[in-house]
C-alpha cells in the first residue's frame, strides 16, 4: 500500500470523536455497510459470467420488476446489518415491510438503516454504473421493541448517509453531517481509500439530468426550466449539457463532481413524483447540501418533508445550488404551489399537463 494512503476503517476510527454518544456503534455501523458493498461489488463485476444477470420473474412492492441482482445486492446488506449488531431496522426498497432485526447482538440496538441496495439495476445488463443507496438514523423509542414510527422520521434527522457507484471504479461517498468524502476501492488490496477528501460541488453546473422522453408528462415549470437550459446565451453558458445515465447514483455523482442538477418531477402518470424520500432522496439530499448543493421538491426543502408511509414518493430538484434555485424559479411561476403541511407536499392538485390535474 502506498505510504499515506488512508482506508475507509481509518478514517472512521479518527471521525469516531466527532459522536461522542455513539461510542464505535456508528463506526461499525459504517464499516458493515462498507463489507457489504465489497461483496456486492464483485457480484456485479462477474455478473456477465455467472447466471446473475436478468429478471427474477418477481416484482417489489413497487410494482418493479425485480433484477437477480436486486434480490442478491439486499440479501448481502441484510445480512451485514443483522450480523453487525448496531442495527435494529433495515428499511429496503425490495420489500414490503421493515424487517425487524432480531438477534442477541442487536437487543440494545440504536441505529435504522433505510436503503436502496441497487439503484438503477436495469443497467447491469448494458454494463452501466449502478450503485448503493443508504440512510442511518437513531432509533427514536426507548422501550420496547422499535417500530414504523422511528423509520418515519424527517431527513434533518439523519446522522449518516451515502452510496456506493460501481462503475469504471467503485466509490463509496458519505456523510455523517460533517462534510462529504469519497473512498475509492483498491481491488489489489481490497479496502476502500480516501480519494475525494471534503467533495464540494461547484454552486453552478453546465448539465442537466432528466428524463426527457417523458417530458410530455411533466409540469410546465420544468418543460420552462429544460427550455431555458437549452437556449443559447454566452452571459450565462447556456446551452448546457443534457447527461442521464438512468442511474440516480450515477447521475448525481456525475453532478457533484462536475455540478449539475437532476431532476425527477412528478408526472401525469406519477402525480407524486416516483423516487422514494427514505431511502433514495433523503440520503442524497442530505449529502448534496453538506457538499454545498440543494435538495427540493420544487417547493420546499427534501429534508423537511415528514414521511408518512414507509415507500412514499416525492419528486426531487438536486444539484448545484444557482441551478435548483432557478429551477425552484420557474416552477413556482409556472405551476400552482401545492398546499404544504407538516407531514410533507401534498402534491395531488398539481397542474401537470394542459391544466390537466
């Protein structure tokens, strides 16, 4: 190993001062998480080479079609929170309720992990980037056993988030509110290293990510903003780049390096927008605003909102801050703002197409 390289396990063990309540639990929390997503990664670098690739002839409580991966990539996060023992909850897109973690080790267990173990996996099949997407938070409840209602709790709640993008390299990006670092994989010593040390975005980007086959379902505030990235205008170096990997990770990882906004509104079809608040949006919200970006549903902030359902919807403006900014900008010109309360956007009244609601 190279002299002065640092790995993900040390850098934990020196952050570990800044959570003195946490007393190594988050620490090893992280470093299970970390396990995990090594397995997972050399699954899908052999994917093409064993029977992996492909559907599973099932579907989520999403309604998606579940990959082989999919089910494999939650097997091994499951089964890494559970042995590790600081984990009384996982939250995971691939099923339908929470999943109680019962073991001796985890009685006392203070943490809740909401994740998405591959994003985008339709892209295995066409080789393309895909990755890991994941939320901490302290568990709520101080009797009993704990339930649903410490899963709902608001994005400013979070202590740690992440994700891993297997792509070209394997990275591993986190947050424990205290800035954003990246550890890239070195496969010839198998530990993740400090490579992105204090990831910030820059405050304006040049790229634009959505998907815009759908753009006949969108709103008219962003049919204006996709517009406006598309004039030419040399004060403001516009036309920007249209970038859609497919891959929320992917494409948002893109952008926080380079800057850039993503964006995934509602639709006609998806009236409350289609990515999910605890385990997708959430977690990369929370890390775009600590690397200097913004996070919001058109309206209001992502981390504000207070879940309700454990597989609820929102829609998701994230990226360079000018840039969501304006695109905060013209959807409230465009579109009526939506009645908001405590319990997050309601989001049914609006306008989406033609005044159709």
């Amino acid at each position: 190993m190279v002299c002065g390289v640092k790995t993900l396990g040390q850098f934990i063990i020196e952050k570990q001062a800044d959570f003195p309540y946490a007393k190594g639990e988050l620490s090893r929390l992280l470093r299970d998480i970390g396990i995990a997503a090594k397995i997972v990664n050399r699954e899908i670098n052999k994917a093409g080479l064993v029977d992996i690739l492909g559907d599973m002839g099932t579907t989520n409580i999403q309604g998606e079609a579940q990959k082989k991966l999919d089910v494999y990539a939650d097997e091994q996060f499951i089964a890494a929170l559970t042995s590790g023992g600081e984990c009384c909850i996982v939250a995971t897109e691939e099923e339908d309720e929470i999943i109680h973690i019962e073991s001796p080790v985890s009685s006392n267990a203070k943490y809740i992990v909401c994740i998405d173990p591959l994003d985008g996996s339709s892209n295995t099949d066409v080789n393309v980037a895909v990755g890991t997407i994941f939320s901490i938070y302290r568990r709520k409840s101080t009797e009993g056993r704990a339930s649903l209602a410490d899963v709902l709790q608001r994005g400013t709640e979070q202590v740690a988030a992440g994700y891993i993008i297997y792509g070209s390299s394997t990275m591993l990006v986190y947050t424990t509110g205290k800035g954003v670092n990246g550890f890239t994989l070195d496969p010839s010593i198998g530990e993740f290293c400090l490579s992105h040390p204090q990831m910030k975005i820059p405050e304006m980007g040049y790229m634009y990510s959505v998907n815009e086959g759908n753009y006949v379902h969108f709103p008219d505030g962003v049919k204006k903003y996709i517009k406006y990235c598309q004039v030419e205008d040399e004060a403001t170096n516009r036309p920007y780049t249209s970038r859609y990997i497919g891959s929320m990770v992917g494409d948002i990882h893109r952008n926080l390096i380079k800057g850039g906004i993503y964006i995934y509104p509602t639709t006609s079809r998806s009236p409350n927008g289609k990515l999910r608040l605890l385990y997708e949006c959430n977690p990369m919200a929370f890390i775009l605003e600590q690397a200097g970006g913004k996070a919001s549903t058109g309206f209001e902030r992502i981390l504000d909102i207070e879940p309700t359902k454990l597989h609820q919807r929102v829609p998701i403006f994230i990226g360079s801050s000018k840039m969501v900014e304006k695109a905060e900008e013209l959807m409230r010109l465009h579109n009526p703002i939506p009645t908001t309360t405590k319990t997050g956007v309601q989001l049914e009244g609006l306008s989406v197409i033609g005044g159709i609601n």
